[in-house]
C-alpha cells in the first residue's frame, strides 16, 4: 500500500511539474502591416518563452479584423536567437506586402528558423535572407 502511494505521489509530482514548465507563455505584439485592401495583416510577435523554451519572434497572417489575445502563436514564420548567434529584435525580421496576398519576409540569417510556411490562409510568402 506504501508503495502505491509513493507511486501516485510520484506520477502527481512529475505531471504538476511538466505542466508548469509547459504552461501559458505570453505573446508581445512587435509590429504590424497590413495587405492594401485591409483583409489581412501580418503581426510579429515575441513570445517570451519559459523555463525550457526560449524567448522567439513570430510572425502570423492574420484577418484584418482578428484581434490579438496576448497568447497568440505564429502561424508563419518562428524563429529563436539560436543561441547567441542572432540578437532578437524588431529588426531582426521585416515584412513587406509586395500585393493583397504577396508577403515578402525578410530575415537575418542568423536566425534558426522552426517554422517557415509558404502560404498560410491563401496568401503566399517569399523569404529573404540577409
């Protein structure tokens, strides 16, 4: 019987400790641009990570209209400072609408990149490293 409660003390400990590592990780709004007709827009985000996770810009296309709820993720384009080879910033990825469902992302090399989409909620990106 000992044993059994050791066990679900165990297993409740090692599930509490896991969820609190992987919890809620807040988003930043960074900045925004939106498509000509105003139906979509792209955000950068920056999501300041947690104890296992570290902090990373994200980029995410959007309808117009949407509104950010703080815990939000990219849907597009995420990348973190691989290590300390990039620094993150608000110039460390530029977008620009070449037309109403053309993104062009613009992006520092040194970045490692987790998530790069070529089109996301009909509208099609091209990236470029610089």
């Amino acid at each position: 019987m000992v044993k059994l409660i050791l066990k679900i003390f165990t297993l409740t400990f090692i599930i509490s400790s896991c969820s609190g590592l992987l919890g809620d990780q807040n988003t930043t709004l960074i900045k925004y641009s939106s498509n000509s007709d105003k139906t979509k827009k792209a955000v950068l985000l920056q999501n300041d990570g947690n104890a296992t996770v570290d902090l990373s810009l994200q980029v995410s296309i959007l309808d117009y209209n949407y509104n950010l709820s703080g815990k939000d993720i990219g849907n597009t384009f995420t990348v973190d400072r691989n290590q300390t080879a990039a620094v993150l910033d608000s110039t460390s990825i530029k977008f620009n609408w070449l037309s109403i469902d053309t993104l062009q992302i613009d992006y520092d090399k040194n970045l490692r990149i987790f998530i790069q989409e070529k089109k996301v909620k009909g509208v099609t990106i091209i990236y470029i490293e610089r």
